[in-house]
C-alpha cells in the first residue's frame, strides 16, 4: 500500500451562478474508477503547527478546555429550525428540516408538459454520453412500474427503486408527485446540477434525470451493501471493524474535500449524515443525496447567506444562529459523523437517559474526563490500538465540532489526519495479529502432538 493519500476527481468546466454574499479494514483503494479521467492527490504531510491526534493523553489541557467550550454550543446545533419543516430524500427514510422560503409561482400544474428531458453516462466506453435514448417506458420496465417488491429506500422526496437500464445496476429516485411541494422541486433541481458536475471514487456516479409529465426522476449509480446507519445498527449481520470505519471516515473525509476544493466552483453538501453514507461490497464508503447541496462562496466573499436546512443532531450551530453557510458546515456534520463511527450511536437517542440523549455532547463530555473508552461502540474490541485510535479521533472531532468555524479544521486536514491515525492503528494491530497467529499455531502443534 501507497503512504499518499489519493483523491480521485474529475474537474468539470461547467458552473452555475448563484447570488453571494460578499461581505467579509481492508486496504483497498481503485484509482481507475474514475475512468480516463485524470486523478488529483493531495498527499499527507502532518503540519507542525496542529499537534491533533498526535499527542499523548497526557498533554490534553488545551484539549479539555475546548471540550468545555463545545458542550455548552450542543443544545443550540440540535434544536430544529424554527420555520416550516421539509423532509428530504436519503436511501433510507429520515426527517431533514429546511426553512427555504417559497418561490414565487412553483406549483406545477400536473399534466401540463409532454416533454422528456434526460442526460445519461450509461453508455458504453465507446460511445458518447447522453447518447441514449431513455424513456419513462424503459425507466417503468426496469422498475416492474415501480414495484413495491424493488423499492430499497422512502424518503419524504420520494421513493427509491433497483433497476437495470443497459445491464448496468442503478438506483431511479422517484420524486412525489405533489405539485404543492415546492422544495422537493427545489433539491430535484439542486441535486441533478451538483452530480452532472462532480465524479470522485467516493461520490455515488450520477447516470441521468428524467422529467416527464408530472414525474421527476433521477438515476444514480446502485451501491448494493446499504448505508453506513444500517451497518453500525447490524442490521446487515455484520460489525464494523475500527479499521473499516477508519477507511469509511477517509473515504468520506476525501469525498467532501473534493466537493469544496476540486471543483470549478465549491460545492458544500450541506446534508453530511450516516443515512447519505452508501456501502460497496468491498466497504468502500459513497456519499449521497446532494438535494441540499449549495455552492459556496468564492472571490472576497465570506460565506453565503441562506435559510437553514440539514438534518437535526448534524447541524452547524453557528449556522443556525447566522444563517451563513461555509464549508465549515460540513466539517461540523463530519465531526458528528465521527462520533457515530466510535459510539455507534444515533446523534440523538431520546430513549437513554437525559445525559446521553445527544451523543455528541456526551462523548465529548467522557473524553474530557478522561474515560473515552467508555463509550466505544460494544461491538468493537477492547484493543490498545483501538483505544489509542479512539483518542485520536476524538481529538479530531472535538476540533471540528468547535462552537465557532474559525475553529474548525477543513475537510482536507481531516483527510489527513485520519490518514495518519489509519496508518498508526494498522501498524499497532499489525503485532497483535502476529501474536494471535504465532499462538494459533502453536495451539495447534500441541494438538497435533
């Protein structure tokens, strides 16, 4: 295995314009998934002046007196907002909040266009994209009509259906067909215009749209082993190593470094969560769901002024209170993220006691008394090499989770960082898996004997 750290993209000429505010497991890494296309890396260089996740325990002052800080901040980031609530569209179904203001004339009359419009990369090496030729009628015979029995996902958006156009596995996105939902509209829209944009290892392959009548629909590319909330509840049957949810953590970490430096124009996804994480056989992580995607800012502005949407338990606070938009809102929800992959817990969990109801506040919490390995996920072992990669991911997180933006790593230090606490673990297991092996065969020569 390589010690860069790959992140593979595409830069496409396309951009849209947008108004702005201008005041101030398993080591497995394909870099030829993204095609002829040319990859761009960033490699890993610790920088002397952030010490995270390279200290000893015992040089956490600083550490615990951020951690202070950030306690007080979590009551506000898990508060909804207080306007209308939308939910949005994820493999699986999940209340997302936005207070979007309503566009003058968005309702739809049903029925009132015949025309089909489609953009697809299914085609062949050979052949150009958008070449073929797709109709609602093969998007219905893929789907058996939108069969109950191929549905893999609800959201309030829509539904969600496995089909086959051309041999090739997709995922078709239904929309609901209100014509009063105005915001579903609205993430149709943002979402096809951030994927017709984006390709990157771990970013779902958009395919097409299709909009018909009164059907929208996007198609994307299918990722079969479910999403990244399924497997920390086993639902699969399965348990995440510490390891896999390492590579799960870089791999989404890559994705969203690519979205907010490699593209023409910034791309914050806004909707980071473990339910937008998608699985491939191989456990490799694809991030999804980009209807609340937003550009960013760019030239002298700051940031972008917008009303709030997200998921409640991921949202930025200051981003609440301000309503301006950064890419330190991602940073946020992957802090979060963080601490789902080491407590295996929902962001919020009403059922517990009131002092761990919202995880992040009371992960936080033990590790600054010193007692992170209580909350280690019980389903992961009670190693060295997990206890000391615990530590350091919590390191992390309490950086990105800071009250104020300034604060927070970008996503690309993140890359890095977890690159290195990736590394360390491998090279601490390495022994124990040595160990384990030495003894197995002894054990057995015993037997033997």
């Amino acid at each position: 295995m390589t010690s860069s750290s790959p992140l593979h993209g595409r830069r496409d000429t396309s951009s849209r314009g947008e108004r702005r505010n201008s005041s101030p497991g398993n080591e497995r890494r394909n870099s030829s998934s993204c095609g002829s296309h040319t990859p761009v890396y960033f490699p890993y260089s610790p920088s002397p002046d952030v010490s995270i996740g390279m200290e000893s325990r015992s040089r956490l002052d600083p550490v615990k007196a951020a951690a202070r800080s950030v306690a007080g901040a979590f009551l506000t980031c898990f508060a909804p907002p207080e306007k209308e609530t939308w939910p949005g569209l994820g493999y699986c179904g999940e209340s997302r909040h936005s207070s979007d203001a309503s566009i003058p004339n968005g309702k739809r009359n049903r029925g009132s266009r015949r025309e089909t419009h489609f953009s697809s990369n299914l085609a062949a090496p050979d052949r150009e994209p958008g070449s073929l030729s797709i109709s609602i009628e093969k998007i219905r015979k893929a789907t058996k009509n939108f069969s109950t029995s191929l549905k893999i996902g609800q959201g309030g958006f829509g539904a969600v259906y496995k089909g086959k156009l051309d041999g090739v596995p997709v995922a078709i996105k239904r929309a609901k067909k209100s014509i009063y939902d105005i915001s579903s509209g609205l993430e149709f829209i943002s979402e096809i215009q951030t994927l017709a944009q984006v390709e990157h290892l771990s970013l779902v392959k958009f395919y097409g749209y299709l909009e018909h009548d009164d059907e929208r629909i996007v198609i994307v590319e299918y990722v079969p082993n479910g999403t990244l909330r399924e497997h920390l509840e086993c639902i699969h049957g399965t348990t995440l190593d510490l390891a896999t949810r390492l590579d799960i953590a870089t791999d989404v970490a890559h994705a969203i470094t690519y979205l907010h430096m490699y593209t023409d124009r910034p791309i914050i996804h806004r909707d980071i969560k473990s339910s937008n994480i998608l699985l491939t056989e191989n456990y490799r992580a694809k991030v999804a769901d980009f209807g609340f995607a937003r550009l960013a800012a760019d030239g002298d502005a700051t940031h972008v002024s917008t009303q709030v949407k997200g998921t409640a338990g991921y949202l930025d606070p200051e981003y609440l209170k301000t309503y301006q938009l950064t890419e330190k809102s991602d940073t946020y929800s992957f802090g979060v993220l963080l601490v789902e992959l080491v407590t295996g817990r929902r962001p919020i969990e009403p059922k517990r006691v009131l002092d761990q109801r919202i995880t992040p506040k009371w992960a936080m919490k033990k590790f600054h008394e010193g007692k992170a390995n209580e909350i280690l996920d019980p389903n992961l072992e009670q190693t060295a090499a997990n206890h000391l990669a615990v530590e350091k991911i919590l390191e992390l997180t309490l950086q990105c989770l800071a009250p104020r933006r300034q604060n927070r790593p970008s996503m690309r230090r993140c890359a890095e960082i977890l690159w290195s606490i990736r590394k360390d673990h491998r090279d601490l297991s390495a022994p124990d898996f040595r160990s384990f092996s030495t003894s197995s065969r002894r054990s057995a020569s015993v037997s033997d004997k």
